[in-house]
C-alpha cells in the first residue's frame, strides 16, 4: 500500500527560533537523534541545523530523516515585492536541495507574534484592503517561483498575525489561486484563536497541503486572556503541547484528513521549554498517540 501519510516532528519542542533562550544548550545532532529515536522519519528546519545542504543532507540520512519544510517569512505587506522573492528564491533553493518539496510561508508585515511587550489578542494587526491585495497578489507570485521547482507553497495561519482567524484565512484563500497556493492547518493556532477547527478543515479541505499537529491548554489560554499575555509569553507558560496531551480530540482530524485522502506529512510542532517538557519524552507520547488514533 502506498503511504500517502508521513510522519515528522519540528525543532521547535528541542530549541526554539523565536525563544533562543529555551533550549538553547541542546545540539542539533542530539534533536535529530532523538526525532529518530522517537520514530518520526521528516524534520522542518531549525536556526542550528547546518546552512551547507550536503552536511544537513548526510546527518539526515544517518539517522533516516529527510526535510519536509521550512518556514518562510514574507513582508509582501510591508517591503517591496522583488526584496521578498529574492528572499523566497533563496529560501526555496536550500529547500530542493535537502529534499523538501513544500515551504510554509506566513505573512510577517505588522506581525506581533515575536513583541513580549504586546497582549496577542488585543493587539494582533489587521491588514487594510491595500495590503491584502499586495499580499494575496504577491503570495500567487511566489508560488509560482515555487511552481518552477515543483514544489507548493502553502500558507501558515499564525497567532499575532494578519493571517490568524477563520474570517482572515477565508479571505486569502479566497482571493488568491488554488493552484499557486495551498494551506497549511495548523490545529493549536486555530484552538488558541478561538476558531472552528473542524469547520476550517472542512471548509478548506482541497487547499490543505501540510499539516501542523500541536495541542493546547485551556487552563494556560484563559490565563493568556486574562492576564493580556504576549504570544511568547504564552508559549513559555505552556499554552501548547504535543497531541493527546491538551484539549483537541485529533480523531476527527484525522478522520477527516485519511477520508479526503490527504496526501503528504503531518508533522508534530508543539513548542514548549524543554527544560519542563522533555522534548524526548513528549515526542514519544506524540508518537504514541498518532499511532494509537490514527493507525499510522
């Protein structure tokens, strides 16, 4: 039987991009050791993993892992188009060669997601009609630059972003070319925000090309809410964690992916500081679940 499902884990439960600071003492080669350990067979891209694509190339292979994405981040909103897809052809590049055929891209003009100083629900940005056409134009051109590798773009909905409700995901998707570009759905973004998971999964469900599977605490949202928490403040606190160990019940999500026949990885990012949550431990508890709910 072909498999049309792979699993994989991201970085960010070992070291975190945003967050230098939480797990900033753990070496690359120990997080990919231990993705393999946990029996995952991709990894997005962290800021340790070796920049030359033979060196990451050959540690990947010694432990049986290949590279499914990276995160890209655009300032179609912001900056001018040629400074982006100069970016992006760069970005794209290193991701052909260490074998990724999709990039992730979120939108990063006006983003607060990185500010501590900023409550992430009161002072998300919203992008005037003027951007949102830069931005729904300028993304259909890069997934073009994508297009001419044969890979796919697909956006990241994210927390802090002008991209992060269901209202604000319908309108790109809505108003850019399903060909040029895909979703990618990410389950706690969703549930943090305060969305309809399932309906956007349903909604959306031709457009989804990648899929982020982490979790959320309800009691560490409310305090979020109440207290006017950042957005990383939240994720130092725990708002997040792997799957099977938060809120979401996954089987629908799974159901509904497997019934659609999805084709592609479902990769496990779930920040948190290692230092409370072993990012070992937590990746076998990921990987146990999957197997467990999704037969996979």
């Amino acid at each position: 039987m072909k498999e049309t499902i792979r699993l994989a884990i991201a970085p960010i439960g070992w070291t975190n991009d945003d967050l230098p600071e939480l797990g900033g003492e753990i070496p690359f080669e120990q997080c990919v050791s231990e993705m393999a350990l946990a029996g995952f067979k991709g990894s997005e891209v962290g800021n340790k993993y070796p920049k030359d694509p033979a060196v990451l190339n050959k540690a990947l292979a010694l432990r049986g892992l290949t590279i499914c994405n990276a995160w890209f981040s655009s300032y179609l909103t912001t900056r001018p188009y040629e400074e982006v897809e100069a970016q992006f052809i760069k970005h794209r590049d290193f991701l052909h060669a260490v074998g990724a055929r999709v990039i992730g891209a979120a939108e990063q003009g006006h983003s607060i997601q990185g500010r501590q100083d900023l409550p992430v629900f009161e002072a998300k940005p919203s992008f005037t009609d003027a951007e949102w056409k830069r931005l729904c134009e300028g993304l259909n051109r890069l997934g073009e630059r994508a297009a001419e590798k044969g890979m796919k773009l697909t956006y990241h909905h994210h927390m802090g972003t002008g991209v992060q409700t269901e209202a604000e995901i319908d309108r790109l998707m809505e108003n850019t070319d399903s060909e040029l570009l895909g979703l990618l759905y990410d389950t706690g973004h969703l549930v943090f925000s305060g969305e309809d998971h399932i309906r956007v999964l349903k909604k959306w469900m031709p457009r989804i090309r990648h899929v982020h599977l982490k979790d959320m605490r309800p009691v560490i949202r409310e305090k979020a809410v109440a207290g006017r928490w950042s957005f990383l403040k939240a994720v130092k606190e725990g708002v997040f964690t792997v799957p099977g160990d938060g809120c979401i019940d996954f089987r629908p999500i799974f159901d509904e992916l497997k019934k659609a026949g999805y084709e592609g990885w479902w990769v496990v990012e779930a920040e948190q500081d290692p230092a409370k949550a072993n990012p070992l431990e937590y990746a076998m508890k990921a990987r146990a679940y999957i197997r467990e709910t999704a037969g996979i």
